[in-house]
C-alpha cells in the first residue's frame, strides 16, 4: 500500500491521487522493459530552432537495422520527456535541470535582441544591456530560463523590466512584433525567414548560450554513443572553427546533480 493512501479510498479523486504515481512507474517501468528489448530503437528529442534531420538521416544509412525516430518538444517538457522515457535523447538549450542527466555541449551560440522591424533599435549594428535597460522582456514560467534569456537581474543588480508571460516561443514573437516587448534570442538565422515582420541585432557583453545534448545518466542504449557522435559532427553551430566551451558550472560529458 502507499503511504498515505487509505486502504479502501473514499472518494474517486482519492483513489486517482493513490494510483497515478504508481501508473508513472509502471510506464516508466514498461519503456525500459521495452529499450532493453529493443536495443535498437531510439528517439531523439528537439527543441525550435534545432534542426536534427541531418543527424538522423546518418544514423539510419549507418544503422540501418536501427529505428530511429525524431520528436519535437516544446521547451518546457524537456526533462520530463527524458524521465518518462518519451525520448531517449534531447537536443535543446541551456538551462535545463541535469540531475540524473548525462550532458554533453555540442556548440554554443551568440545572444541577439529581437525587435519589430519599425523598433527605434532594429537596423544598429550592435546594442547592448545599457540600449535595452527600459525595454520590457516577456517572461515564461521559469524562473532559470528568465534569468538566463533575460538576464535578470542585470550585472549591475537591477531587475530586467517585466513584459508578458509567454507560455509558447510562438507566443513570445507575437509579443515582439506587436511592439510588447523586445526579446534575447539565439542567433540561429533562421527566426528573420520564419517572421518577417521581425529583424535581430547583435547583443554584445553577454555570454552565448549553448546547444546541447541530454541523455538520462543510467541509460545504456547502444546506440547512444553513435548519436552524440552523429550529432557533434552535424551540429556544428555558426562558428565551427572553435571548439565549444561549458558553461560555469557545467562539465562537457559529465552529470551534473542539480545545477542549471
């Protein structure tokens, strides 16, 4: 019996409470009952803006008895989809909870500001936080993904100034291009051909953020090891030519327990 869950429930939303935890772990017990039936399937979870095609396609002319599959998260369901064996692997940004994680930073990328194309900013050769320090940022629910993609607070201990909250990236540039807020984006090149109501300007003095690789730290999947090969060739990021740095706090190929 679980703690805390009468013998014979009173009520159905009490027997639901009692039996939903124990529904999770059969599923998660069931999907590695599966992975190590089936050593040689796998799916590889991806964030916007990640393009993992490439990679993909390798992995099925390499591994051709394989199957591989591909998977679009949204940004908050991250973590829970590797925990609950949704996914095998993530390609996503930092910050991400990594307690029982295995992480490996693929490539790192600069910060931008996004800004409406009629914004007194948009055309600037580059900006920094002093241009920006009134600007409002929309905000998710998230208090490590605001600090980081709206450094808040700012360097000199001020709070990054409020704009609306943002459940969905696609939420975010609507925002901006309605002249709501402005917003720090990765520069990608891609998001100018996905809005072309919206422009991007270098935001200089601030750390890159950085793409990375998620697996879960106990997992064994053989097929691991060719898709962090896979996608460290194929995800090269804008400026291949140095080799990606961690950043504070984080170990390249390493588990951390309970940072971001």
């Amino acid at each position: 019996m679980r703690p805390g869950c009468p013998a014979r429930p009173r009520s159905r939303g009490s027997r639901n409470g009692c039996l939903l935890p124990l529904l999770r772990s059969a599923t998660q017990a069931a999907a590695r009952t599966r992975a190590a039936a089936e050593p040689s399937r796998i799916t590889i979870g991806y964030t916007t803006n990640i393009i993992v095609t490439p990679a993909v396609r390798e992995l099925r002319h390499r591994h051709p008895d394989a199957d591989v599959h591909a998977l679009y998260l949204e940004w908050n369901d991250r973590r829970a989809a590797l925990l609950d064996h949704r996914v095998d692997a993530v390609v996503t940004r930092l910050p991400l909870p990594t307690d029982k994680l295995h992480v490996t930073v693929l490539h790192e990328e600069p910060r931008v500001l996004l800004v409406p194309l009629d914004h007194p900013l948009a055309g600037k050769e580059s900006v920094t936080l002093d241009d920006i320090a009134d600007e409002p940022l929309p905000r998710v629910p998230d208090p490590a993904w605001n600090a980081f993609w709206r450094i808040d607070p700012r360097p000199d201990g001020s709070p990054a100034p409020d704009g609306p909250l943002a459940e969905a990236i696609e939420d975010k540039f609507e925002f901006v291009a309605a002249g709501e807020a402005v917003a720090i984006v990765p520069d990608d090149g891609r998001i100018n051909s996905l809005r072309p109501d919206l422009t991007t300007v270098p935001l200089h003095g601030i750390e890159p953020s950085h793409v990375v690789l998620a697996t879960r730290a106990d997992d064994h999947n053989r097929l691991l090891a060719a898709v962090r090969k896979s996608l460290q060739a194929h995800l090269t990021g804008p400026v291949p030519a140095e080799p990606a740095s961690a950043p504070a706090g984080l170990l390249v190929d390493d588990v951390s327990e309970g940072k971001r």
